[in-house]
C-alpha cells in the first residue's frame, strides 16, 4: 500500500520544471489521467514499482502527441490523380494565395456593394459558370452528396424516382444510391436488369407519382459485355416529353476534353449542357481539380425551388469554398491548365514523367537497384471506371527487402507508393515536380538508415 501513498498529487506533479513552459489547462487533465492510470495499475499489480520521470515523459508524449498536426501533407506516389485517400484533389498554390485575401479579410459575401444592401451568397459563382456552360442557373452545396440529396428531397417526396438497376450503385465511404433516396423521402422505381436498361423501361415505368427520370453514373464499375445503358439526351426527351425532371448525377464533372480516348465514354459538363437537361449535378473535387463541393447546374425554375428547401442552409458553402471555386473556374475557362494539379498531371506528356523518374534514377542508381518502367495507372475517385492510363514509374529493391516493407518503410517517410507485380513502384504520374527534391532525400534517407 505504500506504493500508492507515494503516487504524487496532480496539483505537485503540474509544478514539474519540465512543464514550465507548457499549457497549464492541458497538463493539468494529462496529468490527471496519468496518475489514474497508474493507480489502476498498482491496484491491478501491473506495475510494482514506478519513477515520477517516467510519469513526466508519458505526460510529454501525450502532449506532442495532441499538439503536433495530425494532417500532414504526403507525397503521392500511387500513381491515382484522384485519390480520396489522400485528398483527392489539389489546389495551386499562386491560386491559393489569390484567395487567402478573401479569406483574411470582409467581403462582400452576402452584401451588393452597388445597392449597400443583402446580397445573394451563390451569385458570385453563378455569373462564371453560366458564362462557361451556357446554363441559366447554378447551385453550390458541401458536396455531390448533399446536391444528390438536396435534389430527390425537392423534388420527389413520396414520388417515385425511376432509376436503372445497373446504375444503383454504392461509391466509397456509404454512399448508397437506393439508401441515398430512401432516406430522402422519394421512392425508388427500379427499372431494367443488372446489365441492360432500354429506352422503353423508362417509358414503361412512368406513371402519375412519376417525379424524376434519374441518371447516374457508374463511377467505380463497369458492366462488360452484353450491356446497354440508355444515354443522358435520351433521358432529357423522354422526360421533357413526360412532363417530368430529368437529373444526371454525374460523379465526376469536368469542363475539358479528357486525353487518352477517355473523353468518348465520359462526356464533359458542356457537351450534356447542349441537351439542356433540368438539372445536373458533380463533384468539385474529382476531375473537376478543385475544391469540395457540389456543384449543381440547370435550369433556373429548378434551381430556385431548391434554393427555397431549407435543408439548403444545412448544406451551405463557405466563402473559402466559393473563393477557390471561383478561381479554379476562372482558371479553366482561360484555358489554364496549368493552374489545376489535377488536370496538370493528368496531361503531363509520359516523355517529361520519364525525363523526371530519369533524374531521380540517375542520382540514387548507385545505392539500390532502381528502374524505369513504362507502365498503366487509374485517375481514381469513381471517375473513369475501369479505365487505365499510361505513366512511368521507377521500381525500387535494395538490401534484399520484401516490397511490402519497403512500402512500410516508404510510407513511415510520408512516401505513398505502390506494388505492382511484386515490386516496389514510385508512380510519377501523381509526383510535382516541385516535390522531386524531397523525394530524392527521402530515398537516399531510407536508404542509409
Ligand atoms: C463521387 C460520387 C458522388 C459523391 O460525390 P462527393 O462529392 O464525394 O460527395 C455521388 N455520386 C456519384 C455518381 C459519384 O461518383
């Protein structure tokens, strides 16, 4: 027993030297929970014997440990543009500071600087993307989620929503398409099979609680084979010709021409906004290579009722989202692409990746065996499903390790790579090249460890 009379007091274990300059409100509960701690252990004889330093240094870890950021930044070695892992997409950094002012300062969020009266929040990214999309009326929420939810909630409470069995799909992190509506209050109206849905099963399935005709994309699977899905404009017709709304969530959105033939399955925003749909819906931050949000397009009386359902106000946007967007948008439609990571990397030619991985090779050839390999990657995110893209990505092996913990030991260096056919990759696709430098040191640091 006398071990625990001699557990010392919170109140003189906080006047320990070593917590001088600390924050007294956050060793006091750390200390506390350390003596308590130890009190179970005697009481348990887990512990027999103990020294206060020990109780200081648990203290002082636990306190690195809260203080230090726990976001930090990786470099992105996998080879996935769109990695939702580890953050999907990036934002510029001269596009960043054009916005920190924002950020920084007042602003005329919600004020009209001409009438000196309330203004309106969205008006300030609508007037950009109407100009580039040649819609009447744009809507941003947190995410395409909530532009999902927001809009079957609107429009289709107790309605049916007719939707194609191929495409009820669920995408990463619970996004469930049917459990999406159910919990929004429309009734889902499956039609077709698994693996082809045609025109007439739209037709078919309406009737007088028809709401929506609902299109969505696959995003992460593909149906090979004998499969048939009815395409977006024939969707827009039937529906205007029904009477009814026409709703495309597209996943990924994006405003240029994909490379690679990608662009033959996977349309951009404008070229559906030549059918005029009622509305449209998309990420911010997939193919896009912007901010999160989501971002929804269409025609103005659809945009206005939703602007009048009061969940909008649960799903509003911050100015930092609207700044950024603002830019990203402005960046895209003068063609600079350069400004957009996302696409940035997407178009790098493979002959400047290789030049890159050449680099890098040619300074560490001499410590690992180490080789250029041309190779495929996916851009991830439930963008483009199923489809590769070609990169370069040097392999790596040394000291007779297994890939897998070279991975570890990679990754314990905030380097995220791949395996691939039993071996180690370093993907360049993903790689700035402001991050080469880093890259370099970190290998050349595993390998003297
Ligand atoms: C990614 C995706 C979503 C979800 O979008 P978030 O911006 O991640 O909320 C919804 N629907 C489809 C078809 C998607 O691909």
């Amino acid at each position: 027993m006398s071990l625990l009379k001699s557990i010392p007091k919170v109140d003189k274990l906080i006047q320990n030297k070593a917590f001088e300059h600390l924050s007294v409100s956050l060793v006091t509960p750390l200390c506390k929970e350390v003596i308590k701690q130890l009190r179970e252990d005697i009481l348990n004889q887990k512990v027999t014997q103990f020294q206060e330093e020990d109780l200081i240094t648990t203290v002082l870890e636990a306190y690195d440990n809260i203080t230090q950021p726990s976001l930090q930044t990786v470099l992105n070695a996998t080879g996935v543009i769109v990695h939702t892992n580890l953050g999907r997409s990036l934002i510029d950094a001269t596009l960043f500071d054009k916005v920190k002012h924002i950020a920084t300062h007042y602003n005329n969020l919600e004020y009209d600087l001409q009438q000196g009266k309330r203004g309106e929040r969205y008006e300030h990214i609508s007037k950009i993307i109407c100009q580039y999309l040649g819609c009447e009326d744009v809507l941003i929420v947190n995410n395409n989620a909530s532009a999902v939810f927001l809009i079957l909630n609107t429009f289709a409470q107790n309605k049916e929503v007719i939707v194609s069995r191929g495409e009820l799909v669920e995408i990463g992190g619970s996004f469930r398409v049917p459990d999406v509506m159910a919990q929004s209050g429309a009734v889902l109206k499956e039609i077709g099979t698994t693996n082809k849905t045609h025109l007439k099963d739209y037709e078919n399935a309406i009737t007088s609680n028809s709401a929506m005709l609902m299109k969505v994309h696959k995003s992460n699977y593909s149906i090979e084979g004998f499969s048939s899905e009815v395409a977006i404009e024939e969707i827009i017709r039937t529906a205007r010709t029904n009477d009814l709304i026409d709703y495309y969530d597209m996943g990924s959105g994006h405003f240029v021409d994909l490379p690679y033939g990608l662009d033959k399955d996977e349309p951009s925003v404008l070229k559906i906004m030549q059918h005029n749909p009622c509305l449209l819906s998309f990420s911010g931050d997939k193919l896009l290579g912007s901010v999160q949000a989501g971002i929804i397009v269409g025609q103005k009386k659809y945009i206005e009722a939703l602007k009048k359902n009061q969940l909008l106000r649960m799903l509003r946007v911050d100015k930092l989202t609207l700044a950024l967007l603002e830019e990203s948008i402005k960046s895209l439609l003068l063609g600079k692409i350069d400004e957009i990571p996302t696409l940035k990397m997407l178009f790098t030619p493979l002959e400047v990746l290789k030049q890159r991985a050449m680099r890098i090779q040619n300074n560490i050839q001499a410590l690992c065996q180490c080789e250029i390999k041309e190779t495929k990657t996916v851009i991830g995110g439930g963008t483009t499903p199923n489809k590769k893209i070609p990169t370069i990505a040097l392999s790596l092996a040394f000291k007779g390790l297994k890939p897998h913990k070279i991975e570890q030991l990679f990754r314990a260096k905030n380097v995220i790579g791949r395996i691939e056919e039993e071996q180690f990759l370093l993907d360049f696709r993903t790689l700035l090249e402001e991050e080469l430098p880093l890259l370099e040191t970190t290998i050349k640091a595993i390998l003297h460890d």
